[in-house]
C-alpha cells in the first residue's frame, strides 16, 4: 500500500535517485525502530532563603529554566525544570543538618538524537559557580532571591530512552459467553413485555 501512495504521487511513478534512498530507509523502520534519548537531565541542589516560597513562586521555575539555558548555551524553550523543596541534608564533618535547599531537575532538550551525547558532555563541564552565576543573574532581573549551587550537587547525564509504545492486545470475545448475554436480556425484555400487558 505504501509503495502505491508513493507511485501515485509522483508524476511519472516511480522515484527518483534521492527519494529512493529515503524511502528505502523507511520501509520497515516501524518494526526496527529502537528509541533513544533526546535530552540531558541536570540535577542540582540551590540554597535559598525560603525554599517554600521560592517553589510556590511560578516565576522561580521560569526564571531558573532561563539561568540554566544561558549557562548551557541554548534556547530557554528547551529547557523544563521541576522544583521541589529540599529535604534536611547531613553536610560537614560536624553532620549539622543542613536546610533551606530547592531540588531542581531539569530536562535540556537536545535538537537531535545525534546531539545528545555532545550536549551532555557541554553540560557537564558547567562549573557550579558558572551555573550559580547564570542562575543568580536571571533571578536578579526577575527581583527574585538569589541563590547559591550546592557544591557536590550538580549532574548532568543522558536521559533515558523512552519507551516504545506496544499496542494493548484485546483478548477475543468469546462468542458463546456472548450469545449468554444477549439470551439473558432479550429473554428479560419478553417478561417485562408480558408483565406490562397485565
């Protein structure tokens, strides 16, 4: 069928040299087709002032989407964070709890499957002060708090493939647990007929 969609919309009916080679590669690609990752998720931890209030504040999220683009040189629209208040963190030798962070995971989206790798090595070499200072300038022309990149606490790696979609398989009817049914309610409706004409 495909073939045939393809010859009719072609003038002559068959393909040229370039078509051809597209079409070769993608006779079958729906069968052999394995998905691969298209982002890089950076994880990090911020110190800030009131974590709850930074989070609540939708500008937060924006404002650190556009700190974490800049610092890896890419458009803001590729760039979704999720910010959550951090939990009580052990830190030093004296083990004090630590507190006041905000757990951001970020999702860089990367133009194509081929890039990835090259865009998780840029990321990973974003130094914590470097990624602070982008962050912190977004923030400060947004009038919003500063905050400081916990050392020790920025990743960044490939994301993980997602997962090919397998269609549902639906289990055949069975036809005699059917025809069960349809006898039980046509026979129902005949006595509800005959109760209705007494």
């Amino acid at each position: 069928m495909l073939i045939s969609n393809v010859a009719i919309c072609t003038e002559s009916g068959t393909l040229d040299a370039s078509m051809q080679s597209i079409f070769n590669e993608l006779t079958g690609c729906s069968s052999t087709w394995e998905p691969v990752p298209m982002s890089v998720v950076v994880t990090m931890a911020m110190e800030v002032a009131d974590p709850a209030g930074f989070v609540a504040d939708p500008n937060s999220k924006l404002t650190v989407e556009q700190g974490i683009a800049a610092a890896a040189s890419v458009a803001p629209n590729k760039v979704t964070a999720t910010l959550t208040v951090g939990v009580r963190r052990l830190q030093g030798s004296d083990r004090r709890l630590q507190a006041g962070t905000v757990d951001v995971s970020a999702d860089i989206q990367a133009d194509t499957a081929d890039d990835v790798a090259g865009l998780a090595d840029t990321v990973g070499a974003i130094t914590v002060a470097s990624m602070t200072t982008n962050i912190n300038s977004a923030l400060a022309d947004a009038g919003l708090p500063t905050v400081t990149v916990q050392a020790g606490s920025l990743t960044a790696e490939a994301a993980p493939a997602p997962e090919r979609y397998v269609a549902p398989t639906v289990a055949p009817t069975d036809l005699n647990e059917n025809a069960a049914h349809q006898m039980t309610f046509w026979g129902g409706m005949a006595v509800l007929v005959l109760a209705m004409q007494f």
